[in-house]
C-alpha cells in the first residue's frame, strides 16, 4: 500500500467507515503521551505518521460536511 491509497481511501470512505477513522484518530490523539514515550519524537519526523494525521483530518472535514 502507497501513502496515496490512505488518502483515496479516505476520499471513498462511507460514513461508517468515517466514524471508524475519527475515532481511531481520537483515541491516538488521546493515548499518545501515554503509548509514544520516546524522545527523539519519531512522530514528527515518520512519513506514514504524517499521512495518517492528514487522512484522521480529511475523516474529520468529511464528517463535519455531512
């Protein structure tokens, strides 16, 4: 799987789907001081990271527009 099919899967999600994404994206919002301990702060740097948050945002927008 390439970087893009997160986003194009977002684009074609349903709204369960959605759902399913928002609340995976809250629940890693939430638990991430407690789960990510290390320092070097990979998360700001990893590619797969930052295609994840950008896809937990586009659930985001797409639900909100519902």
């Amino acid at each position: 799987m390439e970087l893009e099919d997160i986003d194009n899967y977002v684009q074609n999600a349903s709204i369960e789907e959605l759902k399913a994404l928002g609340f995976l994206g809250q629940w890693m919002m939430e638990n991430k001081p407690k789960y990510c301990i290390c320092t070097c702060k990979c998360d700001s740097k990893c590619e797969l990271v930052k295609a994840l948050g950008g896809a937990f945002q586009t659930a985001g927008q797409r639900l909100q527009s519902q």
